[in-house]
C-alpha cells in the first residue's frame, strides 16, 4: 500500500480524511473473506456501514489512482508513439452483476454470459469496465469502470473512450472489444476520434473484394471486384502456422455494412467452421490482430476475480454514484493484488539470473 499512500498524497482535491477512507477500503477489500457487505468490510477496517457509503457519496478519481499505480511501477507505459507497434491496446468490455431488491438505481434487465438458461437476460446492474493490456507480459489492468445507468454499453464505452482519449492514447490507439461492439456507429466514432478497433465479425458478414486492376479510362473507377464466398478463400494468403490445427487466411476487403475496408482473418478449423476477426488498422500484421484479439479474453478475468475475491458487485448502496465507487474500488485491489505478484515475479527473475 506504499504506492497508494503516496499516489493519494499527491493528488489534488484529496484531503487526508479521504486519504484514509480510500486507504481502509482497498486494505479492507484486499484482506476480507467472504461477501464485501457493508458489516463484513467494517469488521476489516474498512469503518462502519455509515462511514462506507458516507464517502461512496464523494467524488474520488479512480481512473487518476490507475493511472498513477501502473505508471509508476511501470506495469503499463503511458509514453506510447504513434508509430509503435501495438505492444499495449485498450480492453472494453461489460459484466453483469446480480442485485436483489427493487430500489437500486441502474436495475434492469442485462445480458449474462454465464447464466445457463436459453434466456440470457437478467435482472441485476451492468458494469462497464476499460481496461490497459501488456501485451508482452499477457496481463491486464483495470482503468476505470461504469454503470449502464439508461445507457447500453456500446454508448457507455464510447462516451468514455472519447473523454479520456488523451490519457487513453499514451497508452495505445488499438482498441479490443468483442462482435457486440463490432457496430457502424461506434467503429465511425472511434476512428474519428484516432482510435482503430479489432473485433469479431459475424461469420456471414458481406465482404467485398477490392478491384486491383487498372483504370479503363471510362466513367467511374472500378471499386470492388465481388463479394467474397467463405467456402472458395483461394485468393486470400493462407497461413497455417499461427493456430495449431486450424488455418488463418487473411486480406485487405471491403465491409459493405460500414462501407469500409478493413484487414481481415478467416480462421478455419479442422470440420471447415470459421470465424471472422478484423481491425481497422490495415498495417497490422494477422500475427499482431491475432495475438490482440486472443488476448481480449483479458478482460474476463479481470471480471472473475473481481467478482471471487475483491467483492465486486457486493455494494449494499441504492446509487449509481456508490455502485460505481465501489465497483472501482473492487478493481483497483485487484490492480494492487496483480501489481504485487508481478513485483514478486520480477524479484524471482532476477535471483534467478544472479545464480546463474
């Protein structure tokens, strides 16, 4: 907790009261057992119930305390040059969390992956989580996270994109995101606010070839040649050293839906069932849109282990401003508890070359 100490006593607007309210909570939540209610946190130091939602109630900048902790212990760079190649790129996803009662802000009906049922909408709260990814060391960090409060997540993730762009941006332009937010819209408002989106496409999404011939002289240029069949990708290059067992054909085309071309791979398996990753970004390479989208899964466990040990989704707050507090308080001890392991492995590391 040196760095919280320190990070905290710096930053503007924070007097030494929320210093230590901030402090109680993210010991509390790195060291209780159990739900993160309220009592149980209180019983870690954390103050009681009334202190807890007392300052849930003020604004405190999570996002600044991210920032600072992945800075500093250079987990994350935030000195990214435009023409570097995507060693780090910007996680979003959502998680929905379940909430009993009825008076809660922000309750409604949410998609929940990991509900069993055919029906995968429940009633609980949505979080929206923007995350850092190391793509060198495979981790991810959390930056900051948001209730869809009357908003989807798609326009959650975009208002947020667009107003932290200049702090998102030192870190990466390469956005990753899942086929949810693989939409028109969204793609156009990122592209022009300078970011570029990998995602997952629809297996049947109408591509179009590019016409590569020459002009003819007469009327208008020829643009696209046709459209592209899954079942003939004898045009496309054919790797089969990326995945075992499977073959990534890749190529430059048109969407027609976006009416935009986009680098694209078409991963084959063993039984001729594929699937569809693309970025908007044409210089990438298929080894860097591959390695980029596999390691969006990222995010997922910032999820699980939030919800498992750091008490995300636990608040017994009726607001969406304490809902949010807490949610990113759940994150950033999970950020400190994944700062430390890393700071353990880095020490290992180096013993290890000593002896040798």
């Amino acid at each position: 907790m040196t760095y919280v100490s320190k990070i905290l006593a710096q930053m503007t607007g924070v007097f030494k009261p929320q210093q230590k309210a901030i402090l109680a909570l993210l010991s509390a939540l790195m060291c209780f057992s159990g739900r993160a209610t309220m009592r149980n946190l209180s019983r870690y130091g954390a103050g009681s119930a009334k202190r807890l939602r007392r300052w849930a109630s003020e604004d405190f900048d999570f996002f600044k305390l991210n920032e600072q902790l992945l800075s500093e212990t250079m987990a994350i760079s935030f000195n990214q040059l435009e023409d570097e190649r995507p060693r780090q790129a910007i996680l979003i996803d959502a998680t929905f969390t379940a909430k009993s009662g009825k008076h809660t802000e922000g309750l409604d009906f949410f998609h929940n992956g990991s509900c069993t049922s055919k029906d995968k909408l429940q009633h609980g709260l949505e979080f929206n989580l923007v995350a850092a990814l190391n793509v060198d060391e495979r981790e991810a960090y959390a930056l900051g996270a948001y209730q869809s409060n009357r908003e989807s997540a798609l326009d959650v993730a975009c208002t947020q994109l667009i107003k932290h762009k200049a702090m998102y941006q030192k870190i990466s332009r390469h956005v990753v995101a899942d086929g949810y937010y693989a939409r028109d819209g969204f793609v156009c408002a990122l592209k022009v606010n300078g970011y570029e989106l990998t995602t997952l496409l629809r297996r049947d999404a109408a591509l179009r070839y590019l016409y590569e011939g020459e002009y003819s002289g007469r009327g208008r240029p020829k643009r696209y040649l046709g459209q592209v069949r899954y079942d003939d990708l004898s045009a496309w290059d054919k790797d089969e050293t990326l995945l075992d067992d499977k073959v990534v054909y890749s190529k430059i085309v048109n969407y027609k839906s976006w009416g935009r071309d986009l680098k694209v791979l078409v991963i084959v398996n063993a039984s001729g069932k594929h699937r569809v990753i693309c970025s908007t970004d044409l210089s990438l390479s298929p080894t860097e849109i591959l390695e980029l989208y596999q390691l969006r899964f990222q995010i997922e466990f910032l999820f699980r282990d939030a919800k498992q040990n750091t008490g995300l989704g636990h608040a017994q707050t009726l607001d969406a401003h304490g809902q949010e507090h807490f949610a990113n308080a759940s994150f950033t001890a999970l950020n400190l508890f994944r700062l430390e392991e890393r700071d353990e492995a880095i020490i290992a590391d180096q013993s290890r070359q000593e002896r040798v």
